[in-house]
C-alpha cells in the first residue's frame, strides 16, 4: 500500500485529514494505473461536495441539515462544511461526538432519531450541548425531560408525524411517525415545554414526486390546525433523489418550488422556519467504487465488491448504478451482471450494467453514485473489508439536474 492510499475503517467515524486544494487532486484514471488496486478503491471527490453542499444550501428557503448517517466519513463532512452546511441531523452518540470534535460550538447539532437509549440523550444533552430533539411519542418525551432535567425554555422539539406510503424507492413510513390524534396531543404537550416547536417528517428516500412534499405539508398543516398551538419550524425531511441509469429525476429546484408554494399556502405554517434533512442528495455523486474484475462467465462478471461491501443497493433494492470500464474498447455495450466476492449466493447484483462486450478478468470498472449509503453499509462479512479511499478532481459519473450538473 502506498502513502496515497488511506486505508478506511470498517466504521468510518474517525477524524480525516485536511482536504488539499481541488486542483492538487489526481484523476481516477492516473490512480487506477498507477497503482493497480486489486482491492475496492473508493474515489471521493471534495469538489463536488462542496458544489452540492452549496447548490442545497442556496437553493433551499430554510436550513439545511445534513443526514450524517448517509455518510459519516470526516472527508464528506468537512467538504460539505466548505460548502456552507452548518446544521447537521444526527441519530447517535457516535454521529454527534464527531461533529463536534470537527466544527465544535459552530455547528447545530440535531438530534433526529426518535428513539433513543437513556445514556444516548444524557451524553447528547450534558457533554455535546445539544438542544434540538425529535419525537414520536409521550414516552419518548418523558424520557427526554427525565434525563435531561432542561428548563422550558432551553429545548427546540420537533414531532415526527407518520405520513402514508409514498412514492419513493424507499419507503420509511413504517418505523417511526406520530398518528394524527398522537401528534396533536404532543404537540399541546410540548409547547409549553419548547422554546422552538416542529413538525417533521421523512417522504422516503429517493422520492420522485415533489408534490409528495406538498401533501406531506399538507398533512402537517392539519395537524398544527388541530394542535392550535404555534408551530415554529417546519422540517421537511430527507428524500431528494439523484439521478440513476434508469431515473430521470426532476431538477432540485422543483422539488424547492413545491416545497415554498406549499409552505406559503399553509395556514398554520406559514410563519414557520423550514428545515431540510437532505443525505442522499447532498453526498450520492461524490463517490465511486473502483472495482476489479476477477472472472466473467456468459453475461456475469465476478468482481472484488459486492452486497456486503459498499453495493447493497445494488442488491435486494436492485438500484442500478452508473458504470464505466477504465479501459478503451471499441466494443459495442451489453448488459451483464455483478456477483460479489463472498461465498453466498445473495451476494449478487442484477444491474443491468452496461460495459463493452469484451471486459474481462483483470478490468477495472468505475461504480458512481456510491457517495450515499456505500461505503457507510460496508461489513467486514466474509473478511472482504479491505478497501482504500483516495480523492479526485473527476466530475460524477451522472450528474443529477440543478445539483452537481
Ligand atoms: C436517513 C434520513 C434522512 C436522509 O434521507 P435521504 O433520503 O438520504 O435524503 C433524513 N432524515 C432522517 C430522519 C433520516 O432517517
């Protein structure tokens, strides 16, 4: 392994290095050939996090709270930090000591997992100084003042209303949500509580249809209607999609424009401030798997990532990520298939994944869109764990409209 390499952990909740100034970054290409990975090389590109980061930012008319779950590396963070994010959605311990270790006081931590561990909120609320608390139930909310012991006017609580299924490729309607009658008694409950109340929810992720947004709003305007009480902040959610092989996405600021005409149009909203838990699409094309062919057979190629490695979407979710092999072929396209390196057979990625009809053992094909939930997934099942990061002046292999083109 050469200096250029850094190895990454298994869990990647570590402080990084300095980003060096983009014009000092290599390309992929030069990296591949020089070095020969025979393991998975993760390619980041800080450019295009802080472009995102800034596109989002700007674009959108309240906060922007970035999904640290999506991916947590120090890299990501600090590019996004140089990009203008300065609000970030945590859900562990873990999440939230290292955001403050980078940014320290300057950063809004939020706390925007619903349900939590007595020693997760005392460690939040005593040692990070976080303020900011989702909530789904009265349990949840008694937990809090319990271990908390915080003075009415010192915690913002945002309450998580369940919202029905919806259109997006992930659905996260399932786990957590407030039914109508809850949400609205939490919301008398907390107001005298709160110095800032919200309302919040998640459309699911990858969501398509901007006007999921509006119901959604819709809904949380009903519920504030029934409440009666003054709702200061309207929390929007993750969801913002990128665009895939087989997704034409509509450009962000659609999703924005949705998102303002159904703010202003809500009676009981109106005045409050909007947030956003962007993940996906602020980190999704800043990243790139670098994997190896290792055999093909027919229209299968076996390769060194996989389902357990940083591709799960590209199994059971079946996503199909935007692929290209580093060598020149003149070879017209075909569709092939990915299995990965460990030995069960679930390990396997149906794509379709386009790629010159003569690649074979030895080729190295570049994966994108794999900044979000890739190598955040990864295992180290079937001691397949060894992959190395490096950073790149490349563009994303797919740009997404109004994001990163
Ligand atoms: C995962 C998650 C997000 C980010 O979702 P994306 O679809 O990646 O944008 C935002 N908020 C919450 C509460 C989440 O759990």
């Amino acid at each position: 392994m050469t200096k250029s390499l850094l190895r990454i952990a298994v869990s990647p909740l570590r402080r990084g290095r300095e980003i060096p100034a983009p014009a000092a970054l290599p390309a992929l290409d030069d990296i591949v050939a020089r070095e020969r990975p025979q393991e998975p090389l993760h390619a980041l590109r800080p450019r295009t996090l802080q472009l995102t980061a800034r596109r989002f930012v700007e674009g959108f008319p309240g906060d922007t709270l970035y999904a640290v779950k999506c991916n947590a590396d120090p890299r990501v963070l600090r590019a996004l930090w140089e990009g203008g994010v300065r609000h970030f959605d945590c859900a562990s311990p873990a999440e939230i000591a290292l955001v403050r270790s980078m940014f320290g006081r300057e950063a809004a931590i939020h706390y925007m997992h619903p349900v939590r561990a007595r020693t997760a909120i005392r460690e939040a609320y005593a040692r990070h100084a976080v303020r900011d608390f989702v909530l789904d139930s009265v349990a949840e909310l008694d937990k809090l003042l319990d271990e908390t012991r915080a003075k009415p006017d010192e915690l913002a609580l945002v309450v998580r209303i369940a919202l029905p299924k919806g259109a997006a490729r992930y659905d996260l309607s399932g786990k957590f949500g407030a039914g109508f009658d809850e949400a609205v008694a939490l919301l008398r409950r907390c107001r005298p509580l709160a110095a800032t109340l919200g309302i919040s929810f998640h459309v699911g992720s990858q969501c398509l249809d901007p006007q999921a947004y509006a119901r959604a709003i819709a809904l949380a305007d009903t519920v504030a209607g029934a409440a009666g009480v003054v709702i200061d902040v309207l929390d929007v959610g993750g969801g913002f999609p990128v665009a895939y092989p087989d997704t034409d996405v509509p450009p962000l600021g659609a999703f924005f424009a949705a998102i303002a005409a159904a703010h202003a149009g809500a009676a009981h909203l109106a005045q409050a401030r909007l947030w956003a838990e962007p993940g996906r699409a602020l980190v999704a094309g800043a990243g790139s798997v670098v994997v190896q062919v290792q055999a093909r057979r027919g229209n299968a190629l076996y390769i060194n990532d996989g389902v357990y490695g940083s591709l799960s979407d590209a199994g059971v979710p079946a996503f199909r990520f935007p692929v290209r092999a580093l060598r020149a072929s003149a070879e017209p396209l075909r569709d092939f298939a990915f299995f990965g390196p460990t030995c069960d057979s679930a390990d396997r990625m149906v794509g379709p994944f386009a790629l010159p009809d003569d690649i074979g053992e030895g080729d190295w094909i570049e994966i994108g869109q794999l900044g979000a939930y890739g190598a955040a997934l990864r295992t180290a099942f079937n001691g397949f764990d060894r992959a190395h990061l490096v950073e790149v002046a490349d563009r994303p292999l797919l740009l997404t409209p109004g994001l990163d083109d």
